[in-house]
C-alpha cells in the first residue's frame, strides 16, 4: 500500500461524516469543511486551492472610503434601493473607461454581491416572459448558480463548451434557444472555473443570437479585466475588457469588487442594465407587481425583498474605487496580476508531474494564467483526482459539480502561499510516484 502525507482512512471516515451522496458533486463550502477538519485531526498543512477567496490585501482606497463614509453617519441610514448618485455615476464612468462601452447611471444598481445580482436577474428574467422559464448556461460555469434556480423553482439548462469555440457555438446556442423558453443567457469572462476567455466572435455570435431571440444575455464579470495577457489597465483607451454589450442591446452586466479590488468580505458589486432592458415593459410584470418596467421591477419588487438595499458604506468603498480607477491615479490590475504569477508556478508543477490542463486554449490561443485553472490526471475522473488529492494535502473542487464534461478538478491560486510551492511539488511528485504513467 502507498504511503500517502494524509491517512486516507481519516480522509474516508471524515467524508463520510459529510453524508454525501456523490463525493464528485461536493459543494465548494463541503470540500472546505472537509479539507478544514483534516488539517484540524491531523495538523497537516493542507494546500487549500477549493474556494476562490482573494488572497490579496483589499484596496486602500476602498477602505479609506468607506472609512469616511461610516464617519459621516451612514451606518445609521437605509440606502436608496437604487443606489447612492456618487456610485451610480462612477458605475457609469467605470464602465465607459474600461469597457467602453455607454451605459446610463440609472441602469446602474448595487447588489450585495454578485451573487445576489446573478439571484435577482434570474428572478426578474424568468417572471417576464410565460414560456420562458429556463437560464441557459454556458459552461463551465459558477456551480452555486444553479443552485440559486433550485431555491427559486426556475429551470438550467446547459452545455460544455469545450467542444463548441469559435464559430461552433452558433449551432450549439441555437439548438436551445429555437425552443423558446430560454429566458436568459449566462457565462462568466474571464471564466471560473476553467479561465477560459470568449473571444470577440463568440461574443458577438451570442449578441446576434440573443436579439435574433429576444433572449437576455447576462455577462457576468466576476474577473473583469483580469485576462492578463491583454493590457487592460488604461482607462478611457483600447483594447478594453470584452464584452456581449457591443453586439445585443439587452443585458445585464454583473461587476464586482470581489476580486478585481480584493474587496469579498463587503459583499459590494453592481448590476448594471442596460437602457433598453431597463425601459422594456413586460405584461406579465405589470400582472404580477403592478408595474410593467423591467429595471423597475428589479430594483423595487426583487431587490426591495431581498434585502431592502445593498451596505451604505461599502457603496461608497466601491464609488471610490471605481472613480481612482476610471481617473487613472489607481492600477487595479497592478496588485491582481499577482495570481498571474502564481498559476503560471503552480501550472508548471502539476504539468512536471504528470498532470494536463484539461481547458487549455482560448480556440488557437494558449490560456492565459489566472485565478483559476483546470487539471486532470490520465486514468482519473474528477470525483477519483478530488478524492485522491485529499490524501496528499490538496484540497480542489471536482468538474464534476460545474457543468463540465471533461474530467478533472479546479484549482484557485489565491491562497498559495511563498513556503508551499516546494510543499506542492513534494507532495505533487509522490502522487506521480504512487500513480506511475504508462
């Protein structure tokens, strides 16, 4: 029998504690708790690549903002549900410098989070239209998303792309949207979990199809501007973050400070609506809320119940962030470029030992090194390569569980630290020894 840094009787009996049915559909939080326990039973280090939390210190700006905010009283008063101005219009101007794209102020709601954006544009979305009851999702993609439909009764339907870049995808997304209930088109660029980057055309192959179907595209921008083999930083000049927005005239534009500004912990991002959505009147809205508008509806039906406003201070954390940005004084990207570094590192470790990037190219282009990449081992499937990897103090999350077809696991650089490279390519070249290629 193998001798592996982890006993993998404790690593069996704690996740059987879990109860979980599959082990390969594992939660994010599951495989954290997991991973957490074993370090706490064992007193390894565990390398924790599993959830994508910024391991970045959060902006200065933002701090000293909401600082500042909190020292004039805010703390004391409901937001509007809409939106404090000064955010609103820096969302605008943001938007504009780096996407380049015009976007009204109006249109521009804070959400406590991008989940909760993602959760209050599936609901307004799939309340608009009677037969258009389904979220398509092209993944992989966000696995907590779809959950958010489970909560609300709502449909996913979904694919891998993987097989289906480029000018393959307008076969692909035609095949679902001819049906007529898909309410909503949904993708993450750049991409968690794979880190894959839609290019210009695919981008517009999704625009075109959208209006052709009168379906709505939500961008979710998670990772905005953080493909780092493009120069994104220069506000106001080209090239600038890609976006559906250039090619379809209804859409929702998810933003958020989580990453891009190191700020998770404040829960602080924008949904950002496009005019014509905003404006568009549905019937069936006005029979359900007595109103007909579809921004409207979103920020005075959906948002106003599900949480009667977004944090006052952090609005005014995000505004300053978005305004140092957009004048220039601020690189964001700067300090992010940082998990640039550290894929590229831990990549070349797992590629050393026999591992292969399973979501390798952007079409002709090699993938760019980011927050998140993808690995598989050959021989394994994503729920044997998760398991495995637990008896050697690595901590990821399956495939499996976001939509992909591929086998393999996700892995998050954000928390490696400088002392566990060496740990990683110890640990890395054991499992190799142990699972010998032929």
């Amino acid at each position: 029998m193998n001798m592996t840094p982890v006993d993998k009787k404790t690593v069996e009996d704690v996740i059987a504690s879990h109860h979980l049915i599959n082990f390969g559909k594992a939660t994010i939080r599951e495989v954290v708790s997991i991973s957490s326990k074993l370090e706490q039973l064992t007193g390894i280090e565990f390398i924790r690549m599993e959830m994508g939390v910024p391991g970045l210190q959060p902006s200065p700006i933002g701090v000293e903002a909401e600082i500042n905010a909190l020292n004039k009283g805010v703390a004391s008063i409901y937001p509007a549900i809409d939106g404090v101005p000064e955010l609103k219009d820096e969302t605008s101007r943001f938007i504009k410098a780096f996407i380049g794209i015009d976007l009204p102020a109006k249109g521009c709601i804070p959400v406590v989070g991008s989940m909760q954006g993602s959760y209050a544009s599936f609901m307004t979305c799939c309340q608009s239209e009677a037969k258009k009851d389904t979220i398509l999702f092209i993944d992989p993609g966000f696995p907590v998303q779809k959950q958010q439909l489970r909560v609300m009764g709502y449909k996913a339907a979904t694919f891998d792309v993987y097989d289906f870049r480029g000018e393959k995808l307008q076969e692909k997304l035609e095949e679902y949207l001819k049906q007529g209930n898909i309410a909503a088109i949904i993708y993450s660029n750049p991409n968690n979990p794979c880190w894959i980057c839609l290019k210009e055309n695919e981008l517009e192959i999704i625009g075109r199809l959208a209006k052709q179907y009168d379906t709505i595209v939500i961008e979710d921008l998670a990772y905005f501007a953080m493909d780092f083999r493009k120069d994104l930083h220069v506000p106001f000049e080209a090239p600038f973050q890609p976006t559906v927005a250039k090619y379809t005239d209804e859409y929702i534009l998810l933003i958020s400070a989580s990453k891009a500004f190191s700020y998770a912990g404040q829960r602080i991002a924008v949904a950002c609506i496009s005019e014509k959505l905003y404006t568009k009147k549905y019937p069936l809205l006005k029979e359900r809320y007595g109103i007909d508008e579809f921004g409207n509806v979103f920020v005075q039906r959906v948002l106003y119940a599900l949480s009667s406003g977004t944090s006052h201070s952090a609005q005014y954390a995000l505004a300053g962030m978005f305004r140092a940005a957009s004048d220039g004084t601020y690189d964001f990207l700067k300090d992010v470029k940082e998990y640039e570094r550290r894929a590229k590192r831990v990549k070349d470790i797992f590629l050393e030992n026999g591992f292969e990037i399973v979501y390798d190219k952007d079409q002709d282009e090699q993938i760019a090194d980011g927050f998140y990449f993808t690995v598989g081992y050959p021989g394994m499937t994503s729920g044997e390569l998760m398991k495995e990897l637990l008896y050697y103090g690595i901590s990821a999350i399956s495939l499996m569980n976001t939509g992909s077809d591929q086998q393999g696991i996700r892995a998050c650089v954000s928390f490696i630290k400088d002392n566990q490279y060496q740990l990683l390519e110890e640990r890395l070249k054991l499992f190799h020894k142990n699972h010998p290629l032929n």
